[in-house]
C-alpha cells in the first residue's frame, strides 16, 4: 500500500466544466420545429382517415349480411 500527499488546483466546477456544459446543452427542453409539428398533424389527420374508412367498411360489410341474408330468405345470422 502506497501513502502520500497530492494538491490540485480546481479551475472549475459543477455546470463551469466541459461536462456540466455538455448536460446542460442536452437539459435543454426541445421546441417541436415547425416540420414536426406540420409531421404531427398529418399524422393526426391520416389517423382519422383510417379511423372513417374501417367505420365505413364495417357498415358496408354489415348492409351486405343484411341482404344477402334477406335476399336468400334464411336468418342464419342469427342462428348462434
């Protein structure tokens, strides 16, 4: 085991070190820019769309057992 003494000279600390300049850079709360934002929207809307279209093909998908059904006179639908 090796003893001794040492002294250091401290120019710096805390957020005045390269470190603490770095985290502080990267604490930094990011603004969206101005494409994000118009990125978020569009995707928003195309949400919407898809969201109509399977409502809409739902409906469509339930008209059609309902005639078919109708046109071939059975109920088997509702035969569970």
């Amino acid at each position: 085991m090796e003893s001794g003494e040492g002294r250091a000279l401290v120019c710096a600390v805390g957020e005045n070190t390269v470190v603490g300049k770095t985290q502080r850079t990267l604490d930094i709360q990011n603004d969206m820019t101005p494409l994000q934002k118009k990125l978020e929207t569009i995707a928003e809307q195309i949400g919407m769309l898809g969201f109509y279209v399977a409502l809409m093909t739902f409906a469509a998908l339930v008209i059609k057992l309902m005639i078919s059904t109708m046109w071939s006179g059975t109920a088997a639908f509702l035969t569970w």
